[in-house]
C-alpha cells in the first residue's frame, strides 16, 4: 500500500498517515492497540483483523436524521456541477481516507458509488463510470475491495421489498440492479458479495403471501449465485441477517433464521453469514452469540463491526469500544479458523454533531484499536488454554465409551435408555456414590473472573 496517497486534490489536507504511538500516546490521530504489523500467533494484526470501511455510511451520510437535517458539509460536494462531478470527487476522497487511515479494504452498495439514472441502463453506465476509476485508484493504492452488494431498499419502487415484491415488474428490476453489481463486484476483484434484505420481510400479514414471498428470496438467491459463478466469480455470498426496521419482521432475522433458510433452498455450499453486531442486539441476542452460531453452523463468513445502544430500539451503527465485546468477538472468530474471505467492516457511522472532518478518523481509530485489543486479549485466552480445557472437561463424558458412541450415533433410544436404568446414574445411595449427577458446577463466575484477568493483561 502507498505510504500516501496523491490526487488531484487533497481532502483531509492537514491529516497525515496515521501511526501507531502505543497505548500512552495522546494523540487522538493515532493508534493505541492497533499496530498493523504486530505478530499476534501466526499472522499479522492487519491479516488477522482484515478491516474494511464500509463507503456508504463514511462518505455518504449527511448527518440528518428523521428529526433533523444535514449536519455534514463535506468538502468533495462542494462545487460540483453535476451528481457524476459529485460522485467522482467523492470517490478521490474516499481513496484518500483509506489510505492514511491505512486499511486494506473497503465495502459498497452501488448506489452509494455511483448516482442513480433515468433507466437502468443509464444507472449501469454511471457505475461503471465509476468502476473504472476504482479499479484504477486500487492498482494506485493497494486497497482492496472486501465485498460489493446493490442498494435494494432506498428507492420507493422497493418499499414492499424486492426480490419479496408483490410485483413480478419490481422484482425484474432488482435482478437487473444485482446483476449490475456483481459485475462491478467482479471486475473490482471483491472477494465476496453481500444480501441485505433491507425491505424484504413484511410490515402486515393481513396483505402478505409470506410463503410466496420466501420462496420468491430464495429463487432469485439462486438466480444470482448461477450468474455470478457463470461469469467466473469464484468469492463468497453473504446474508446479513437482521431482525427488523426498517420493516416489522425480515425474512433473515437472525443467524439461526438464516442457517436454516440457506439449507433449505441449497444455498449453504455458496453463501456465508455476514454478522453485524447492532443487528444482533435487535434480535435479542449478544453479538458474540451470532458469531458462535454461524460458526457452529459451520457458516460463519463476515462482519459488520459496530454497536447498538441497549436503550434504543433501532440500528443506531455506532463505532465499537468495548474491549469485552470485541475480545468475544474475536475469540469467536479465531475459533473458527479466522478469517478468509471476510473481515471487519465498520458499518459505523459518526454522530450528527461530531462535524468535524478529523471525527471520522477518530471514530475509525478508536474502533480499530478496540479489535486489535480484542484480538491480544482472545490470543492470551486461547493461548493459555485455561478456558478450553474446562469446557472441554465438561463435555468429557463424551470422549469414551458409551458416550462417544451416543456423539457418533451408534446408539437407539431404547439403549441409551438402558444404560439410564442400568448404569446406576439415577442411584444416590450407596455412600455417596453417584450423588447428584448432573449437579456438576458450571463455575461462570470463576471463568468471568479469569476472562477479567486476560482483559487486564493479568495473565
């Protein structure tokens, strides 16, 4: 990667590169936890951690919310002449944060890339307008592409979603903006491509066909997975699963909702999940739970790395700061294997009233050190091994005899019931002997304790 990047115009122009100074540095430009070329274990802390920024909410949000308006008077609108001007600067500028933000990566939907046209031919010849400059300003810095996806649920056309449309017309329509931005996603080299049923759910039974509408998801999943293998993508397809809001119920509610929809129409062999941490708290789950589950799953792919606020009830996409958090996140996730494909997209956004052009960089900074200590905190716990072996412990039963043929299914009910009448396991006499089976402490507090250890670095 450039050491800086070089545009025709600077738009962070008193930000430099920023560095790593260590945790007593009080520099709010610089990295405290996150020192890129760090070995932690076998990789990297940038190749463990793989971060990307997510273009939509970094340079395309204006600070407005649904009670006021734009707060953010971003430097590469200014002057622009026409909204393709508009989208060009803005693509320099994004280029240019990437760059001394010094990340590998970056995420987008085609809209946020590029403006909308009068026909969707005039909207694919805008995007890839602008995918030529990127292929070119990728070669330029190193900056990959992490995954790309087609903004389905902005346009009133997709108010009753997309591909889950009541209207076959709606429906053409997003096949066409899909297949546009797997295109683009090929020609960039994205190394995934992402769903996110923003608008595909319902807000009343009373006018869905929910069975339709499910099994129109899963054909057009299909459909796209066959075009974009057809035109050589050889990359991963997410589903981001979340909950709600902006409709009352989605069809990819949560991990579990998921798992089961992508075996259900054959998709689990192509896609993974890509698991955002605010979407989690919406579903009534911790965002460590998610991971765990599309892991066990054995379809764990991405992140969405963000958090929700507990108080309010909708997807607030704050930039993560808990290292409790972000310790079981990545415990998670180096239990899985790590990442491959994925990584760490802040799909976060800054505060309408943080308005100056340094706040993104912070808020990016303190996000990224918040992993990186995550990741030293979950190396020191899988390292150590302490936590392991009691789980481990736990399940030892399993390990022989009739319990590891109980794990390999090599027993019936009616033997598995037998040994529970003749093994003795139900007997509490006999001095003691066999007291209490099953009343075995599963000792959290203790592991709490020790996890507080390792986030100290007392251990």
């Amino acid at each position: 990667m450039a050491d800086c990047f070089v545009g025709e115009k600077e738009y962070f122009p008193n930000i430099e590169k920023i560095k790593y100074e260590g945790p007593k540095s009080d520099n709010p430009l610089a990295f405290k936890f996150y020192d890129p070329d760090k070995e932690v274990g076998e990789k990297k802390m940038k190749d463990h951690l793989r971060f990307a920024v997510a273009y939509w909410h970094s340079f395309c949000a204006d600070g407005s919310d649904p009670f006021g308006s734009a707060t953010f008077a971003h430097s590469w609108t200014v002057g622009a002449k026409t909204p393709m001007e508009a989208a060009q600067n803005k693509m320099d500028a994004a280029f240019e944060f990437f760059t001394k933000l010094g990340v590998g990566f970056y995420c987008f939907h085609d809209r946020d890339m590029a403006p909308e046209g009068d026909s969707p031919a005039e909207s694919e010849k805008n995007l890839f307008a602008l995918v030529a400059k990127a292929k070119k300003l990728q070669e330029a810095t190193g900056v990959k592409l992490l995954w790309g996806t087609a903004n389905l649920f902005s346009h009133p056309r997709f108010m009753n979603g997309a591909a889950t449309n009541p209207e076959f017309g709606v429906v053409a329509l997003a096949a066409a903006q899909v297949k546009a931005a797997i295109d683009a996603t090929i020609e960039l080299g994205g190394q995934g491509y992402t769903f996110w049923g923003g608008r595909e759910g319902y807000m009343s039974l009373l006018n869905t066909d929910l069975k339709k509408e499910k099994d129109h998801l899963g054909r057009f999943l299909v459909m796209a997975r066959d075009y974009a293998r057809k035109q050589g993508f050889k990359g991963v397809f997410y589903i981001e699963p979340k909950p709600m809001e902006p409709t009352k119920h989605q069809y990819d509610h949560d991990a579990e909702t998921v798992i089961g929809f992508l075996r259900h129409h054959g998709l689990d062999k192509d896609f993974r999940l890509n698991i955002e941490a605010n979407h989690a708290e919406l579903a009534g789950h911790d965002f460590v739970h998610e991971l765990e589950t599309a892991a066990a799953a054995g379809l764990f792919g991405s992140v969405d790395a963000n958090r929700g606020d507990p108080r309010n009830g909708w997807d607030t996409d704050q930039f993560p700061i808990s290292h409790y958090e972000t310790a079981m996140a990545m415990h998670a996730i180096l239990k899985a294997g790590g990442f491959t494909n994925g990584g760490l997209n802040f799909d976060a956004k800054i505060r309408r009233n943080s308005v100056d052009p340094s706040d993104l960089f912070i808020a990016h900074i303190g996000g990224m050190d918040a992993f990186a200590a995550g990741l030293e905190i979950a190396d020191r716990i899988i390292g150590d091994g302490k936590i392991n072996a009691f789980v481990k412990q736990r399940y030892s039963t399993f390990d022989t005899g009739d319990g590891a043929k109980f794990g390999k299914g090599e027993l019936t009910l009616e033997q598995l019931a037998k040994i529970g009448t003749d093994g003795g396991y139900g007997e509490n006499g006999k001095n003691g002997k066999n007291r209490g089976i099953g009343i075995t402490s599963g000792r959290q507090e203790h592991l709490e304790n020790i996890l507080n250890r390792y986030m100290l670095g007392l251990w």
